[in-house]
C-alpha cells in the first residue's frame, strides 16, 4: 500500500479555513483511457470534463486561485495527434468559458509561453484574460506550454536585460524580484499541490512557487478525481503542520 493513502481517511474540509492556492498536476488520462480500452485522446476529453468540474467546485467553495498544468514544455514529445487533441479540447474549453465568464466572473490567466501556439488558440488566450482582467471570483491559472525550468530561465534573461538597461539594480535582487519575473508574477504560493494518478513527483511544476507547498498524491487518475477527492485533499492539508522552516 502507498505511503500516502494514510492521510486520505478524513474527507470532510472546513470550509471556512481552505488553502487560498491549490495547484493541480492533471495526470493519467492515458492510463484511464487504456483501462478502458479507449484511445489516450478520449482519456484527455475525460481530463477537460473533469477540469470543468473541479474548477466549477472550486469558484462554488470560494478557493482564491486554482493553477492547473494542462501542457508542459515537455508535452511536445508527444504524437502530434496526441498533441493537437490536447489543443483542440483546449480551445473548446476557452470557447464555452467566453461564453459563461460574465456569469461565473472566473478569472483567467496563463502561465507559459503561449508562442508556439496557433494564432487562433493565442487569441482565445488573450480573450479569456482580457475580458476576465475586472473580475473577482476564483483565478484560474491554467500552465500551457510551461516548464519550471523555461519559466527560471526567462525571468533571468529578462531581469539580466533591465539590469543592462538600467530599470534593475543587479545588488538589490531578493527573492521577491525573482518572484516577480515568474508567469506566476502577483500570484500567492500554492499552498497544496495535488498530484494525482500514483506518480510521485513534480515534473517540472512551479519549482519556485513550491518551495513550502504542501504536497498531496493520490492514485485515483485524474478523469476519476471528483470533487469529493478534493474535499480529501483539502482535508488532509488541513491537518499538516506547516512550519516554514520554523518550528
Ligand atoms: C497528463 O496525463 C495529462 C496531460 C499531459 C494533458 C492534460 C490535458 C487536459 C486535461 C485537457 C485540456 C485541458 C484543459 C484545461 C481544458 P497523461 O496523458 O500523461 O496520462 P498517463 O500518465 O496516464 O499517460
């Protein structure tokens, strides 16, 4: 048996208290699909289904910000069938959250560099943020073609480049300014990173963002991770003692 299924007993959060960032690493679509005999890319449209849900339930609880990794800088690898399936239901999704932003007031935003994308889905991305940059519910922060890594490496060549310029003194960097070149830039720390589908590890996700989050695994894959498997997650956080280094 898993070390971590210990923790997962108590299902009911408190409501009044939840973790005011939760990040979701949304893996085994794949393997729920080959269970069922289906091919990865049905597993991938369960995965979107799934995502509505839980970003749904999210807003509905009142959860500050909810940060998803829907396609890292690494997902290139994969079949381009895979890839542009991956796409296609990206943009469905963008296109349906037009359509009900007004009424959920969600807000939108994308950590990742959006470049490689096609022109169209870019524009969908700038829509969705743009007209979500007043509201004030739930902030959805979905990962697109992000990597920890890429995202360190472009907050130094960028900060590097005011230095030369002049905007930066390269003597007062902190921790803060380092933070304020990420994509993540304004956005709070998760404070509970939920990794389900059995792997045990972070693939690249908010490696600066992470440094104290508490981390929460479970097997249930991802198409299979309903809302009463984020009440267990949230409830098992609720339990650690966070210290921070402290005591
Ligand atoms: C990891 O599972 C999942 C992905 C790389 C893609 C996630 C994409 C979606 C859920 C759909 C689009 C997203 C949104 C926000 C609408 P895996 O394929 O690695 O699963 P496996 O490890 O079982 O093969």
């Amino acid at each position: 048996m898993a070390l971590f299924q210990k923790e997962t007993a108590q299902a009911e959060p408190d409501f009044s208290n939840l973790p005011q960032h939760i990040a979701i690493i949304m893996d085994g679509n794949g393997r729920w699909a080959k269970q069922r005999g289906l091919p990865r890319t049905a597993g991938h449209a369960a995965g979107a289904e799934n995502f509505r849900k839980v970003a749904t339930y999210a807003k509905e609880i009142g959860l500050q910000y909810l940060t998803v990794y829907a396609f890292s800088t690494e997902n290139w690898k994969r079949p381009q069938e895979e890839v542009n399936a991956i796409m296609r239901l990206l943009k469905k999704y963008l296109l349906e959250a037009i359509d009900q932003m007004e009424r959920d007031r969600v807000k939108m935003h994308f950590f990742g560099d959006l470049t490689p994308l096609t022109p169209e889905l870019r524009k969908l991305c700038d829509r969705t943020q743009e007209i979500s940059t007043h509201y004030d519910g739930c902030q959805v922060n979905i990962c697109l073609n992000y990597g920890g890594r890429d995202e360190l490496v472009r907050a130094m060549k960028a900060w590097y480049a005011d230095c030369q310029s002049g905007l930066r003194d390269p003597e007062a960097l902190t921790e803060q300014v380092v933070s304020d070149y990420l994509f993540s830039k304004g956005v709070p720390d998760p404070d509970l990173i939920i990794r389900p589908s059995g792997e045990l590890r972070t693939s690249n996700f908010l490696l600066w963002q992470s440094a104290y989050s508490e981390y929460y695994f479970t097997d249930v894959l991802w198409p299979d991770f309903s809302t009463a498997e984020l009440d267990k997650a949230i409830a098992a956080f609720q339990k650690r003692s966070r210290r921070f280094g402290g005591v």
